[in-house]
C-alpha cells in the first residue's frame, strides 16, 4: 500500500511539474513570436517535446545558443547585408529542430545588445535552417510568424520559405492568399512561395504574373515561377511527395514566363529568360514560336534570341 501510494506521489509530482513546465513556456516569448500566438494544441504539444528533449539531450540546445552568442561578432564582420547564421544552424542537423524552435517561439531570451542586422540575421537563419528540415510539427510556429506584426522583407519571406517547403495543400492555399493580400509583406511573400512547388502555387504566381503588375512586382513573381517550376529542385527527394504535379507545375511555369518576356523589357524580360533556364520545360519552344507570331520586329529579334539559349540552355 505505501510503495503505491509512494508511485503515485511520484507520478502526480511529475505530471504537476509538467503542467508548470509547460505553462511557464507559455508565457514566454521566443525571438520571432509571442509563445501565445501559437494555437494552444500546438504550442503545449511543442512545449512538453522541448521539454523532454532539455531532459533527455541538453547539448542540442548548447549547440543552438553558442550560434546565437555569435551572432554579433559574425555581424561586425560580415561582408554581405546580413552575417550567414543559417549554415552554421543548419551545420547542427536535425536534433537542433527543437533548440531552435524553443528559441524562434517559446524562450524569453533578451534581444540585449544585438543591433538590428545581428537580429534579422539570427531570425531569418533560424527560419532558413527549420525550412530546410521540412518538419510539419512547427507549421503553427511558421504560420504565427507570417499572421503576426512582424513585416521585415527577410523575416517574411524565409517564413514564407520554410512554410512553403512543408508543402502540403493548406500550406499552398495560406501562402496564395497572403500573396493576394496587398500590404507590407506581400513581396516578401511572393519571393518565398517559390518553394512551395505545387499546381496551386504556379497557377496562382502565373495569374498574378499576368495581371501585369509593376515591374519590380513581376520581377519577384518572374523568380518565384523559376523556383516553383526549378528543374532541378523536382529532381530532389525533398519534393517527391508532389512528384505527380511537376509536368503541370513547369508548363504553367514556362508559360506564365514566355508571356512576361514577351510583356515586359529591361530587368523582368532578363529574369524570365534566366528563370526559363531553370524550369527548363519541353513546351518552352513551342511556347517562344507561338509568342513570335505577330510579335513586333524588335520583339521577335529578342523571341529568336531566347530559342536559341533554349537550345543550348546551360543549365542542363
């Protein structure tokens, strides 16, 4: 009777100190988002992971915070417009998911000293090296981040990114309609749906595409379409699941491409050219000959110009 009553002390003890743990995590803040913009299913469900792994595997979060403590000096020494946190995340594998998870949503660590670029840095790495581990568990974390204030164009569009990299049909449709919402975030929106390469995602970057927006406009979607229809990118595993809608995606791609290069001049025809190299579609040459006919002589010149790097695409 007491050996029982001793385990079921125990067991409350810890499911008590469970409930703490979790709650106390709730009501901090991470780098990115406020904990309780999480659904709540989703951020206890979080939380009791990131507990246990602190538990179980405490290094994986040494490994997190020793990038973070470098975040100012990789900035005083950056050569670029932001210091490279994300490879030296994405150097830590896998088993760093949960650390920086608990850091983009649920760790009430200070910004301190860190200056406005050591903090974008550090956001949009820990946003990059999370997309590329492709893990459904933290889509409320990237949807709480695009839903949120936070309007920085390298903050939205690695979530974008990362979003879109799960890409399963919600994520599809959430990313199209925060394209189609005008405001601060809808380039960098626009810039990070590329990797979602799904049929909805082209169809949609092709209307928007042929609604002949502004040429800085058409030049984010222009690129998009290149990465959503990427040649290469549908030759890795990472986008197999979506395997069957590749012929769609590209010819969509190719299409909305063809008929930019033929609608815009100057730096939109440039990155339709560029992005028609990438998506590398069979219709492409049917496509520029269609194009061609009625096509202005100065118009077909460049048409002509464009087969023939087709023919000789070196991206292939």
């Amino acid at each position: 009777m007491n050996s029982n009553r001793i385990a079921m002390r125990g067991l409350w003890a810890s499911c008590l100190c469970s409930v703490l743990l979790v709650t106390t995590a709730a009501q901090a803040d991470g780098v990115l988002v406020r904990t309780q913009q999480i659904p709540a299913a989703s951020r206890t469900a979080l939380a009791v992971r990131i507990q246990a792994a602190h538990k179980q595997h405490p290094e994986w979060f040494n490994g997190v915070r020793q990038v973070r403590a470098r975040a100012a000096e990789l900035d005083a020494h950056k050569r670029g417009r932001l210091a490279p946190l994300s490879p030296l995340f994405k150097a830590l594998g896998r088993n760093a998911l949960l650390p920086m998870v608990e850091m983009m949503a649920f760790e009430a660590t200070p910004r301190g000293d860190l200056n406005d670029t050591a903090w974008r840095a550090l956001q949009g790495g820990l946003l990059e090296a999370v997309g590329d581990l492709r893990d459904p568990s933290v889509r409320s974390v990237l949807v709480a981040v695009l839903d949120g204030p936070e309007t920085d164009e390298v903050v939205v569009r690695a979530a974008a990114s990362a979003l879109g990299k799960l890409a399963d049909t919600s994520d599809a449709d959430k990313l199209i309609a925060l394209a189609r919402t005008p405001g601060a975030k809808h380039k960098a929106v626009l810039a990070g749906m590329g990797d979602c390469r799904r049929s909805a995602v082209a169809t949609a970057l092709g209307d928007m595409l042929a609604a002949h927006p502004d040429e800085p406009t058409a030049r984010v979607i222009v690129r998009s379409l290149g990465s959503v229809g990427s040649a290469w990118a549908w030759k890795t595993p990472d986008v197999a699941t979506h395997a069957d809608e590749q012929a769609a995606v590209r010819a969509t791609a190719a299409r909305a491409l063809v008929s930019a290069f033929s609608g815009y001049e100057g730096d939109v025809r440039t990155a339709a050219s560029n992005a028609l190299m990438m998506v590398d579609d069979p219709s492409t040459p049917s496509l520029i000959a269609t194009a061609r006919q009625g096509a202005s002589a100065p118009l077909a010149a460049e048409l002509d110009r464009l087969a023939e790097r087709f023919a000789r695409n070196p991206t292939r």
